[in-house]
C-alpha cells in the first residue's frame, strides 16, 4: 500500500481521535434527525459480479462519481466470513480492499480512485469493563491518534450526535481532514460510529470521501451517512469478529 492509500485508511479510521463522548451538535453539514434505524436492502453475497464501475475521475468530476451514493438505496455487504454487514448505497459497485499495517475486519471503496472508502474494526475495552458507545468512542480516540500521526492526516473541529442502534445509544461523529503530498493537498470528509456490540468489546464503522473543489456532494454524502447509514449496520456473532487469514 502506498502512503497515499494509507493516509486516506488513517482519515477513515482515525478521524476521531478528539470525539470521545462528545456533546451533541447539530452543524449546517447535517439536518434532520441523526439516526433512524431502517429494515436494510439487500445484502450482495460473496461470488456477485460488480459492474458498472464509475469511470476515473479528472481535476473537477469526483463530485459526479459521488452522485450515485446520494440517491441509490441501500444494500450490506458483508467481511469474507459474514460477520458484520455495513449499509452501503449503491452495494453492488462497491470492491472490497485491505487496509495495509492497519487490525480491521473489513474495508470498501467506491470508485477506481478510491473516491469513497469505509472500514469496520473491532477493538477490546479493558478485562471487565462493559461496552457502551461512550466507552467505544474514548477507546477509539486512544487507538486513532497515533494513526492519525503516522499517515500524516491532519482532521477539523470534530461534530457529533447520538442516535440509537438496537435500543442502545450510539455516539456518531464527523469531521474533515487533509494530507499533504508534495505540492498535492487530498481533502477529506468522514464520519463514524462506534458500537457496543460484542460484551467487552466494540465496533467501528467509518466512512471517508474525497473531494477537490467542489465540497459540498461529498459533505452531502456524509450527511447521508450520519442520517441513515449507522443505525443499519448488522453484527451477527455475540463475541468479536476477526479477520480470517
């Protein structure tokens, strides 16, 4: 994996290394209410073809490539052992990809040019201490901080919200975030949420997209994400997942 890529798996996962129970906002980015859990769409299964793929971007058509993902439905797309399925827009021309020096379960993009990419990682709380979103979210913030440093990612003020993931309260929060290559600047929104879900243990869902000079379609897409997308993710095992060899 290049630095590049590296850098936009740190923006995806660390981008909320401030956001550890913060209070609730409600920014201009983001209107309505947060989250609202919804029966997902369907769910693209190992072994379906991926078609259609949107064409590479130039200097001023990555807000078009991001278009589909703010009216296509919804699907899941599940990890190689079917433990986690994440809401995705437009499932099915999403490619499953590896993060590189990076502990996750799964990882998304959208796009030759990785113009949106998601990720899910477990991470454990201390021997004993049971999971909230709360706790998931400070944990998160120890993990991603030292991310954020290696790949060079440097993020905004950090928002937030709580919404509700099968009657539990679930911490969501967004930010933006650029690195510098050269004489390039790459430019970044995302968001994640963090969930209780395995006893002692939690998971991380995160989103990252890209944008050049025109914002707003990737700040929209975003928008869509904490409106919709987290209160849908599906964790079907009881203890942690992980990533099968």
């Amino acid at each position: 994996m290049t630095r590049w890529w590296a850098a936009l798996a740190g923006l995806t996962l660390g981008c909320g290394a401030t956001a550890a129970a913060p209070a609730p906002q409600s920014p201009a980015a983001v209107v309505g209410p947060a989250v609202a859990p919804a029966t997902p769409g369907p769910t693209v299964t190992e072994g379906e073809s991926v078609e259609g793929e949107p064409p590479e971007e130039g200097p001023d058509e990555l807000a078009e490539i991001l278009l589909p993902l703010l009216s296509e439905p919804w699907g899941l797309r599940s990890d190689k052992d079917n433990q986690v399925r994440l809401p995705l827009p437009d499932a099915r021309h999403w490619k499953r990809i590896r993060y590189w020096g990076v502990d996750h379960l799964v990882g998304f993009r959208f796009g030759k040019h990785y113009e949106a990419t998601v990720v899910a990682l477990p991470l454990d709380l201390n021997e004993g201490v049971e999971a909230t979103s709360r706790r998931c979210a400070r944990r998160f913030e120890a993990w991603a901080r030292p991310q954020l440093h290696n790949y060079g990612v440097d993020v905004g003020p950090i928002s937030s919200t709580y919404g509700k993931w099968r009657g539990k309260e679930l911490v969501i929060a967004w930010t933006e975030g650029k690195v510098d290559f050269g004489f390039k600047r790459k430019r970044f929104v995302g968001a994640w949420a963090a969930y209780p879900a395995y006893g002692t243990s939690c998971l991380i869902y995160g989103v990252a997209l890209q944008w050049k000079t025109q914002p707003d379609t990737a700040r929209e897409v975003r928008a869509r994400w904490v409106k919709e997308a987290f209160g849908r993710t599906v964790t079907l095992t009881t203890t942690k997942p992980y990533r099968h060899p």
